[in-house]
C-alpha cells in the first residue's frame, strides 16, 4: 500500500472504529486524558486479578474472621467467669480475727474470741481453725479444741454459709516471766463452694506478760576455784492476792556441778522442790549445796524457775539466771577417800582420807593453812583420828598449820605435800523421822596463805575441793523360828524324833533404815532332809518353791527408808517339816540355810546385799520349846 493510501486511510472522514479507539486510550499522548481505571474491560482477566479475591482466598479469610469470633467469645466468657467468681468469693471478704486482753499476768487464766467473718456470697466447706502458740501458753481442756501438738490445735468449724460468720472461744494460761512476749497465731483453712483450691485466712495477736504473782530471786558467788564448793540461793515470793497451790522450785544446773545436798531435801531428782501452797504475800527459800567444776574464766550459769505441774510437765511463772566464773588459785588442793574420788559408804565403814596439795605458783608462800570441814549426823566423831590437827567441834572442822606439818612454814613453787586422818561412820544411823533419809557425808578441804595475791574488784582466791559421800541404805533381815506360832498351826514330836515328822514355822521379817530400795528379795536353801508344806502367811506373799534344789524366795519390790523403824517391817512365815535320821541323834537339826537379803538403793544406786545366819531347831525365840530342840530316837 502507497503512503497515500495509507493516509486516506488513517484520516478519512469515516475512520475506522477500532482504530478511533486506539487514538483515546492511555497510551495516545494527544488524548485529554487516561482512561479511569474503571473503564477496563470486565472480561480483562489480569483486570480482575487486581481488584478481588479468588475463591480460595475468601474462604480463608472466612475461617479466620470465625477464629477471631471464637477467641473474642472465649476470652469474654472467662472475663465473665472472673467476675462472676470475684462476685461470689474474694479472699479480701474473709475476716478473721483474734479478741482478747494483749496484757497477762503469768499463770492467770486467759479467754480469747477468734471470730470470724463471711463476707462472700459463697459459702466455705470442710472449714478448720488452727490456733499456734508457744509451749509457754497452755489451753484449757476443751472438747471442741482437738490438740495436735505441744503448740498447736485446731476447731472443726465445718460448713460456713454465704455471708455467714461466727466465733470460737480458747481458753489458757501463760506461763512465762515478766516482759516475755507471746503470740497467738490463728489460721482459718477452707475451700469455698464451686472452688478446688484451698485458702488460709489469718491473723495473730501478740499478749505480753506484764507480771507474775511469784517473784524469785537467785544468787550465787561470782567466783569459785574449780573443784570447790558452791552454794545456791533461790528465793520467792507470792505478790499476788490469791494463794496458790501445788508450787515447785526447779533448778536447771551448769556443767560441772554435782549436787550435793539442799534445805528442804529435794522431791524429785536432784533439782525439783515440791512447795504446795504459798499463801498470798508468802515467801520462802530453797538452799543447794554442790560442788563446781570447769577451766578457767569459763562461766557457768544455773537457771532456776518457779511454777506448777501441768499435764506431766513442769511450766514456770518466772525464772532467774546467776552465773559464777570459773577462777584458778596457785595453791590447788584434792582428797580421796579410801582411795577414791567418787564412793558410796554403808553404816560403820572406817572413811581413811587423804588431801593433797601444791603450790603451782611462781613465788613461794608462807604460813599455809589446810582445813577439812565434815558435817553429817552419820559420822562418829569419837572416831575421829586427826592425825596432829586440831578439831573445832562447834565447826565440824579440822585444822591443820606449822606447828603440826612443818612444811606448810614455807611452801616454794613446786612443792606439795599431803595429810591424812581417819572417822568412822556410825554403825546405828539415827532414824527419828520421815526427814532422816538420803544421807550425804561431805568433806570439804581448803588451803589458803595470807601471800596469795588478791585481784582487783575480786574475791580473795581461796582453793578448795569438795567430795560427796551418799550412804547406802542398811537392810536389816531377822529370821527366826516357831513351833508354837500364832499363824500357822504345827505338829508333830517335840523334840523331834528320828523317823517322824515335824513341822515349824519360819519367819523373814525384813527391816530397810536411811533410802528407798527396790527389787527387794529374801532368797535361802533348805538343807537336806527339810521340805516346804506350802502353807504360807499371808498367803499372798510372793513366795516360790523349788523342790528339785530346794531354793526359797520372797519377791517384796519397794521399801520405803525407815521400814521396820518408822513403820512396821515387811514379814512373812512359811511352813517347813523335817524327818530326822539317825546319824542326827543327839544334835540341833538344821531347818534353814543362810538367807541373802537384795535390793536396789534408788538414792545411791547402788546393789545391796546382805547375808544372814541360818537357823536350826534351836529356836531360843519360841519359850515354849525350851531346851527340846536336840534330836532324840
């Protein structure tokens, strides 16, 4: 086609359609302006692809939107199950709280409200009050108050209704010193209805001890040279307007201490005083005596309180501490009796003693003196060998200086010496009443020189050592036989016969003087040709038999001290026959071999036995049979 051609046809008066078109579209630079986008062709497929979603697209957008709802819904129901419980429990509307006096007097019966309030529209299930105290506060016997421990209990409250409240009463003492501060601690434990979880609801109030109706008082040395005695003083008194009963003093001693004696006599071991009643206004005092051991500069304390027996254990009104320094003195001195450090004594031992010292110093020391101070009524003191001292009588003490050992004029450092001297212990101990029991025999030696320095602010250092001596208990058994007796009936030849049978009654009658044994026992054997009947007087006693060894005991348990001289002895009889033979013509039949008396000391601790003479048909006791005791044909 020509170049004219071509232009007739681009420019003719009627153009072609399509190509009119073109002239208008984005692309003509002459056209007025782009086409909207709009104008597209809505079969143009990349068009649509531009403007829409396919239908895969829409349908994921259509599970997330319902996702989106879902998680929305889910998170409004637990807003609004938060709520809802919140309405129905908050722990923030749970009250509990503790009513009483915050001040006590020590022992003074106490009453507190624990009450305890529901604010909550749900009600509380299986709701317990726990109480916690110290084992200084004692509760009253309550039967809704159920112990768990020393320090704590619980009320079974059960269930609680909504807006529901109530109280439960705790009754008790407190047993403590003055300006001691105790808590009581309560916890309510519960689960609120529709919930799973526990709660603890709680609250504690703090009671100080502002004053004891029993007042004490302790003292004791500030010093004391190791080994030495040393004596405590516990004092008391009822500042109270009400008498109280049942009173004990106890004492909670130092290491090193070995208790001697105390005034009154102790009622427990070697610590606890039974006092009963103190009036209101009333006083007393209790007085300990021991011995004290340690190293130097340490310091010992012993606690003394004051209180009651409650529930099997001893809970104070109040207490005191005094503490004593352990010091050292150049001079030391030590004793042993009979060879030792530490023994018992029975009735009319010889006690030899010797006391030993020795200047451990640095400088010499002159005009030493010894002294040795025995005080006890179960020694004779007719007995006393002082080996050259001097007894002082009205003291109870023995002296001994210069002029009787001459090297005491001067004792260097490293020198020492010793001294000896001999007593008896009476052989009858003086029993007068129920008091005159327990006996302790104690020596105490010192030495002193007037050249032993004296430090500031102290005491003169005097050394010193002290020995205890318990006595053991003396038991006492006298056997004794009878033909004509008044509780067993007997038979047979008087005097016996060979060939036949003749029966007596033999008697034990045991006697126990200064201390409380136990597991007491009589045992003996019957010689050959001598049986047991098997009557017995009472016949309760604890009596056996053993015919294939023809043993015989008598079980009696505990004697008190001062049975038989106080009160009367424990005593049984027992029925034995013999048949004497030929060969015994003419002599005293044999009806019972020695008898061993046994028991247990409870105050030395200490094994005690006897052995006692058997008996025969000599019977000297029985008037009515005279001189026919030998055997005849």
């Amino acid at each position: 086609m020509s170049l004219y051609d071509i232009k007739n046809k681009l420019y003719k008066k009627d153009e072609d359609a399509n190509l009119s078109a073109h002239g208008t579209s984005e692309y003509n630079p002459r056209a007025e302006s782009a086409r909207p986008e709009n104008n597209l062709a809505e079969g143009d497929a990349w068009a649509e692809k531009q403007t829409g979603f396919d239908a895969e697209q829409k349908k994921a957008i259509g599970k997330g939107a319902i996702a989106l709802a879902g998680v929305l819904g889910i998170i409004l129901l637990a807003l609004g199950f938060y709520f809802l419980k919140y309405w129905s429990f908050s722990e923030e509307r749970m009250k509990l709280e503790i009513a009483g006096p915050d001040k006590a007097q020590s022992g003074k019966l106490l009453t507190y409200e624990i009450r305890y309030d529901n604010n909550n529209h749900a009600g509380l299930e299986n709701a317990v009050l726990k109480i916690t105290y110290p084992e200084s506060f004692k509760p009253e016997e309550n039967p809704n108050f159920k112990p768990e421990s020393l320090t704590s209990g619980t009320f079974d409250l059960g269930n609680i209704a909504g807006r529901g409240q109530g109280k439960a009463i705790f009754n008790g003492r407190i047993y403590s010193s003055k300006g001691a501060l105790v808590y009581l601690k309560a916890e309510m434990i519960f689960t609120p209805s529709g919930f799973s979880t526990q709660y603890v609801s709680q609250n504690q109030l703090g009671i100080n001890v502002d004053s004891t109706p029993l007042e004490i008082e302790a003292m004791a040395p500030q010093n004391v040279s190791s080994g030495d005695e040393i004596n405590y003083l516990i004092s008391y008194k009822n500042t109270g307007p009400e008498d109280l009963e049942g009173i004990r003093i106890r004492a909670v001693y130092p290491a090193g201490f070995s208790f001697s004696s105390s005034v009154p006599r102790v009622f427990e071991g070697d610590n606890i005083w039974y006092i009963g009643r103190v009036s209101a206004g009333g006083s007393g005092k209790v007085e300990i005596s021991g011995k004290l051991e340690g190293n130097r500069d340490e310091i010992r304390v012993m606690e003394a309180s004051v209180g009651t027996f409650e529930s099997g254990a001893f809970v104070a009104y109040g207490g005191e501490n005094v503490s004593t320094k352990i010091v050292s003195s150049p001079l030391i001195i030590s004793q042993i009796v009979n060879g030792a450090r530490s023994l018992n004594v029975n009735a009319g031992e010889g006690l030899n003693f010797e006391i030993s010292y020795k200047n451990e110093g640095t400088i010499g020391l002159k005009n030493v003196i010894v002294t040795e101070t025995l005080d006890s009524p179960v020694l004779d003191y007719s007995e006393l060998d002082s080996t050259g001292g001097y007894y002082d009588a009205e003291k109870k003490t023995i002296t001994w200086k210069a002029s009787d050992h001459p090297e005491l004029k001067n004792l260097e450092p490293g020198k020492g010496g010793m001294i000896r001297f001999s007593i008896k212990v009476k052989n009858v101990i003086p029993i007068a009443s129920a008091n005159d029991k327990n006996f302790v025999i104690s020596s105490i030696s010192k030495i002193d020189s007037p050249d032993i320095p004296t430090p500031v602010s102290m005491n003169k250092i005097i050394a010193g050592n002290k020995m205890d001596m318990k006595l053991n208990s003396k038991l006492v058994l006298d056997v004794k036989g009878y033909h004509t007796d008044p509780n067993i009936s007997n038979s047979g030849a008087i005097p016996p016969k060979v060939g036949q049978e003749t029966t007596y009654a033999i008697h034990w009658i045991a006697r126990n003087v200064s201390n409380d044994v136990t597991s007491a026992r009589v045992e003996s054997v019957l010689p050959t040709g001598v049986t047991m009947t098997g009557k017995i007087f009472p016949e309760d006693a604890k009596v056996s038999y053993n015919e294939r060894n023809n043993s015989i005991s008598w079980e009696i348990g505990n004697i008190g001290a001062g049975t038989g001289i106080l009160s009367s002895p424990k005593e049984v009889s027992f029925q034995v026959k013999v048949k004497p033979s030929v060969e015994q013509v003419g002599r005293e039949m044999p009806l019972l071999n020695s008898s061993t008396f046994s028991a247990k000391d409870s105050f030395t601790g200490a094994d005690l036995s006897v052995v006692f003479e058997g008996k025969t048909t000599e019977l000297r006791e029985d008037a009515s049979l005279g001189s026919n005791y030998k055997v005849m044909e």
